[in-house]
C-alpha cells in the first residue's frame, strides 16, 4: 500500500505564510505527478497546483504568484509554500500523489490521496 502523510496545516492571520509538506510510503517504484487540491464547505475539491517529476510546474489562477509547489524526489516529498494567505484559501489542502507501486510480483500505477490537512486563514 502507499500512504500520503501531510503536515503543516494550521491557523494563520491573513498576508501570512504556510508551508505544507506531504511525505509518500509504501512500496512505490516510482511517482510521476505530484499535487495539491483543497475543498471547502459546498464545494468540490479544486486543483491547486501540480508538479511533475521533471519539475514543471501548474497552478491555479487564484494563487499565481502566491503559492509555489515544489518536490524531493529521494524522499518522495512534495511541498507546497503559500504567501500572502487570504481567507478564501481556507480549506482541507489534500497531497496527491501518481504513483507505480511494486506488490506480488506486479506493477500497479494508481492515484493515491492523502488524508487532508486543515488550513484557516482568519484574523
């Protein structure tokens, strides 16, 4: 099985900073893309931004400029830093991972989800 492990979800004051990291495991062989998505309250769950192996980069209009996703291949790690933070970037952030993992002797590429972490922008 592969597991998404995130952290650094929190309470922050608006114009603050964040810096999310997702940290996959497992018998995984290799990752192709990473990402982040968020949902709120009566919404579906939205890309944020995604990151190739190679290291090419998408992101959401509403954090252009704001938010940069980055990764550690060796440590299958992604991160994900956001500056100048508004209230509607409040959300459950979720860490995605496509991932190829090695079991019984077979090769299986899925997408996996991490459990989600919660960010509150609020003064």
């Amino acid at each position: 099985q592969v597991q998404l492990v995130e952290s650094g979800g929190g309470l922050v004051q608006p114009g603050g900073s964040l810096n999310l990291s997702c940290a996959a495991s497992g018998s995984i062989v290799s990752i192709t893309n990473m990402g982040w998505y968020r949902r709120t309250p009566g919404k579906q769950r939205e890309l944020v931004a995604t990151i190739a192996r190679g290291g090419s980069t998408n992101y959401a209009d509403s954090v252009k400029g704001r938010f940069t996703i980055s990764r550690d291949n060796a440590k299958n790690t992604v991160f994900l830093q956001m500056n100048s933070l508004k209230p509607e970037d409040t959300a459950v952030y979720y860490c995605n991972a496509d991932a190829t993992k090695y079991s019984g002797g077979v090769y299986r590429r899925n997408d996996y989800w991490g459990q989600g972490t919660q960010v509150t922008v609020s003064s």
